[in-house]
C-alpha cells in the first residue's frame, strides 16, 4: 500500500496538534463574550489584570477538558488509523516508515508494544545510535512483498 497525505497527517500527530490548540480557545472565546468589553488594557489597570486572568483561567480549564474528552475521541480515531495502517503488527513484518530520518525506509518489525501502541524496528547496520527505533502504530504501515531495505539517496537531501 503507497501511502497517502492522510498517512502523514497522522504519523506527524497533527489531529492531536490541532485539537489541543482549537479546543483550549473554545471556552476563551465564550468567556470573552461573556465578559463584554474588554477594561483599558494599555494601563494594565486592576480590571485590566482581571480579564487577562479570566481569559487565561479559561483557557486552562479548556486544556484539561479537551485533555478528558480528547481521550475518547483521538484514542478511536488514531486506533482507526493503526487498523488502516495494517494492525495488528506482528514481530517480523515489514513496515514502511512515514516520519523521521528512515522516512520512506522498510524494515523489519523487532518487538511489538501492544500495551503503548508502538512497535520497535530492527534498525539497519548503517543506523546511528540515537536514531529512532520506536514508533506509534500510526507512524508505520504494514507492506507486503517488499523486501527491507534503506533507499540509496534521499529524495530531499541538501548534499552537494
């Protein structure tokens, strides 16, 4: 399976990105309205200090509910992901990685985390030892027929 700007989306985690920094604004802009016109807030008055703290009060309840419910809904949503992706994973299937340095590389799938949703890579000889060799159900896709290997050059590569 070639992947799909869908595939990147989600390996690059923007569904969580995004719903962390709409959600939070939700109750800031209601609690904004709510509050009418803001005081002079060049003088940082009292009341100034007030509606900043308010809006930053709500702001951080914001966060800590799209932190609860986000559970419930990015948990399926990245579980339907890793299903697309070619799960459930299995020690010894090859993978095609979808971020990082090893972007676009298929290895060998050494250890399965079932419990973090992860799986571990068998990293190849030519692999550094910082390199990343975990990674998300999401950041993988399961190929078939294809034998591992590391591409020669990569495409977007700054050398000479």
């Amino acid at each position: 399976m070639k992947p799909t700007r869908l595939h990147y989306f989600y390996a690059q985690n923007w569904p969580a990105w995004i719903w962390f920094t709409v959600v939070p604004l939700i109750p800031v802009l209601v609690a904004a309205r709510a509050l009418g016109t803001p005081a002079d807030l060049s003088t940082f008055g009292p009341e100034s200090r007030s509606y900043l703290f308010l809006l930053g009060i709500s702001w951080l309840l914001g966060y800590l509910v799209g932190g609860l419910v986000g559970w419930f809904i990015l948990g399926p949503l990245y579980h339907y992901r890793a299903e697309i992706n070619g799960y459930p994973f299995r020690s010894g299937d090859r993978v095609e990685i979808l971020v990082g340095a090893r972007r676009g590389c298929v290895l060998r799938v050494a250890e399965v985390r079932e419990e973090r949703g992860e799986v571990r890579i068998e990293p190849p000889e030519s692999a550094g030892r910082k390199e990343k060799t975990v990674f998300h159900f999401a950041q993988i896709i399961k190929v078939d027929g294809v034998e591992p290997s590391v591409p020669a050059e990569r495409p977007y590569s700054t050398d000479g």
